[in-house]
C-alpha cells in the first residue's frame, strides 16, 4: 500500500458507517477478537493505521467486524479495494434497534456469507474440554428419556441444549439474549436434525413464565465468569428457579463454592513506585491517584503463576452458595486465613468450584484440570511478612458485584 493510498482514508472528517446487515452488536468480552488480529504480524501495519483512522469516529467494538473481513495482508490490490468499500460508505453504524430487524428475518439461510458473527468467545469456551465433559456429564444423568423437559440458560452455540436433547430429553427450551448468537444455534440444530429444541430469544429475567408451558424440570447453565458471578448467575438462577421451572426442578450447577488462598510472590509489587514515574514520564504529579491507589488491593483476571507466586495459607471455603435454598442474592461474610507458610502476604487468589450434581465438579481451581476461565488475582497495596500460625482476616461481599477485601 502507498501512502498516497492511505493518506486518503486518514482523513478524518470522513464518516464511516457500517451496512446494517453486516452489523453485529459485540459485548464487552469481545475485544479479546481485536487483539487477536493486532497478533497476527505481517498486517499489524496496516491494520492499526486503519484503527487509528476509525478510533475516534466509529463504534470501536464494531471495528472487529471490519477487521475481522479483512483480507489477506499480502494481497494489496484486494486491501486498496476494501479500504474503498469502507470509504465509499459501504459500511454504516446504526443503533442496535435498527439492526434487530434485517437480523430477525432468515439470517440463518445467510449465515457463513454475509453475516460475520463473532464466535470467537464460543470457539473458546466450545475447546474448554475439561468443561463440556462436566456438562456432559451431569446432563445425562440428569435427563430422563422421553420425559424430562429442560431448559439451557444462555444457550450460546447451543451446545448444552444438544447434550440434552440427545440424551433423550422431551424438550430442550434455548433461552439466548443474542439475537445472532440464537440463530447460529439455530442453524446449528438445524444441520444435526435436532428437533426437540424450542429457541428463545430475550434474557431470561424478561421472560414470561408462559413462555415455558410445560415448566421446565431441570435447569441448566453456564453463566459463570473469571469474576464467578460477574455474569449475574446468582441472580438469572434465583430468578428461573422461582419463576421459570417446576418447584423443585434439577438445577445445573446447584451450588458455587468459592474460594480463597493468600499468596507470596517474589516479583517485587510496587505500585507507588510506578505511580511515581508518572511525574517524570507525563510532568504531571499524581499523589492523590497514588494515595487512593495503594489504600486498596487490585484485582486483575488472571491465571495463578505458580512459578513465580506460592501459596501461603491453604485453599479455603469462604462462601457456598446453594442456588436451591438461597433466597437473597445479596451477602456478605467474614472469615479468615490461617497462615501456614512464611513469606510476604502479597496477595489472595479466588476461584470457584460448581457442582453441577453430587458427583460432578467443575472447578478453575489453579490445580484442577485446566480450564479457559482465569482466577481473580488481588494484589495487596503493600507487602508484609507473616508467618505460620498468623490469621489474615478478611470479607466478601456480594451486591451485583463480587469483592473479597483483607480487612488485616
Ligand atoms: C458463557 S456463555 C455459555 C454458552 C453455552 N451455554 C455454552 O456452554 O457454550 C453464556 C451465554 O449466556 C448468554 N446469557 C447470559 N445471561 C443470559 C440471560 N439472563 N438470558 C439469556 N441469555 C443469557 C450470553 O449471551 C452467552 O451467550
């Protein structure tokens, strides 16, 4: 590409819209697609003075969609010609209520030639083995043929819909607030011949208890994040439990144990410092930011890196959370750590274990089978020394947003 070419489209007055029917809204987890791309080398270039051009004017969540059609970086006429697709106003950014309607009507028939829908997420989740194994599991032995009725909340790809409704289930209801997301779980069963799937498409909790007429006898779910409730389980399984299913319906998961470990770490951890260094890097002091910043502990999504950090209490339960009997989903608790191993209390790792039957557990547990969900790391503002038979009292709080604090 020359840069006459290019200095074209860095114009920026110019309005880049996006076509309806290309247009896919993406939650928030998807910009993980965005830095695959920026991953991928030889286009990196191009590819970021393309961002850079559409930074400030376009919708950024809707720049993998561009991205995502672009073609191959060796091939300069081909890019030339897509850059004039997108200067020619081929592409147009409308509201989301704008796009529901050409999505709505028979986008499976167009799936896979016009419509990129990110499936990234789900590609991910659909390799998670040590996952769909769980599910798997505790479906069949769930389900019993030719009469059970159950229901997938948050079908995604539709794939825990599939296990039921190949070990016999009556009927599948998939409840799917993604629009695109259902139909492609549409189009899906409709290529594996399963018919037993009736599709649903809104969020669970806006959805009339008439819609699920027979009531649903076990429930399924997979809504769990690197964040354990982040995703609302609690509140979208209180909710079905009681509106939704059968009194007494089969829940999977039926129970979310959390846990917590305090850790040392031998990387030396000082935010105060690099807060410092912003006065010289920037000419602008930050001492309140800092003071803020290093009163509280930072939580980052992350695996465990037990090669650098080592575990100074033992993994304990802090909170069990049993969707059959819990009625209010908000709480809080103290508990505390007992200190086994001296070191520096650098900071606490929490990870859940969901039961999704008696006999079936599925955990991100950093020494369970590996996973593709993260722990949640929380490093402590400062370090200090502590040794075994020390106790680090600490709460966690649960108000549509998870916190674990040391109070000590
Ligand atoms: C973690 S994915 C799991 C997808 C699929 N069940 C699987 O196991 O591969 C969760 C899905 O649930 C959907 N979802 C989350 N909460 C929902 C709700 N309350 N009602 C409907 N869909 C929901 C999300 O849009 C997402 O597609």
């Amino acid at each position: 590409m020359t840069n006459t070419t290019l200095n074209k489209f860095m114009d920026r007055t110019t309005k880049v819209k996006m076509n309806p029917e290309t247009y896919i809204k993406f939650d928030d987890t998807d910009h993980v697609m965005i830095s695959n791309i920026f991953s991928e080398g030889s286009a990196l270039r191009i590819k970021c003075d393309i961002l850079l051009l559409l930074w400030d004017i376009t919708d950024w969540k809707a720049i993998g969609d561009i991205l995502d059609a672009w073609p191959d970086p060796v091939d300069h006429p081909k890019i030339i010609e897509h850059l004039a697709n997108l200067y020619e106003c081929k592409i147009v950014v409308t509201e989301e209520s704008e796009v529901r309607k050409p999505l709505e009507s028979g986008l499976s028939e167009k799936l896979g030639s016009k419509i990129h829908i990110n499936v990234e997420n789900h590609h991910v989740m659909m390799k998670d083995f040590v996952r769909l194994a769980a599910y798997r599991r505790a479906i069949e032995r769930a389900i019993e043929s030719g009469k059970t009725v159950a229901m997938d909340l948050g079908c995604g790809s539709g794939i825990l819909s599939f296990f039921a409704a190949n070990a016999g289930a009556e009927k599948v209801y998939a409840v799917e607030r993604r629009q695109d997301i259902i139909e492609l779980a549409q189009a899906l069963a409709h290529d594996n011949e399963i018919k037993n799937v009736e599709f649903v498409q809104g969020s669970s909790s806006a959805l009339s208890e008439e819609v699920f007429t027979p009531k649903p006898d076990v429930f399924i779910s997979e809504i769990l994040g690197n964040g354990i409730l982040e995703e609302n389980v609690l509140e979208f399984t209180l909710d079905a439990r009681d509106r939704l299913c059968a009194p007494g319906a089969k829940l999977i998961p039926y129970k979310l144990d959390i846990y917590v470990f305090a850790y040392h770490s031998n990387l030396r951890q000082d935010k105060g410092l690099e807060v410092d260094e912003f006065k010289d890097l920037y000419g602008v002091d930050y001492k309140i930011f800092k003071e803020i910043l290093c009163s509280k502990s930072t939580l980052r999504l992350d695996k465990f890196n037990s090669r650098i950090d080592r575990p100074i209490t033992k993994p304990t339960l802090v909170k069990a959370v049993d969707f059959r009997s819990f009625d209010n989903p908000t709480f809080t608790s103290e508990f505390e750590l007992d200190v086994t191993e001296e070191g520096n209390f650098t900071g606490y790792c929490g990870y859940f274990k969901a039961w999704l039957d008696e006999d079936t557990s599925l955990s991100n547990s950093p020494w369970s089978p590996d996973t593709h969900w993260t722990q949640m790391i929380y490093t402590m503002p400062v370090t200090r020394e502590v040794k075994p038979g020390d106790k680090i009292k600490m709460d966690i709080v649960y108000d549509g947003n998870l916190r674990i604090r040391a109070l000590s």
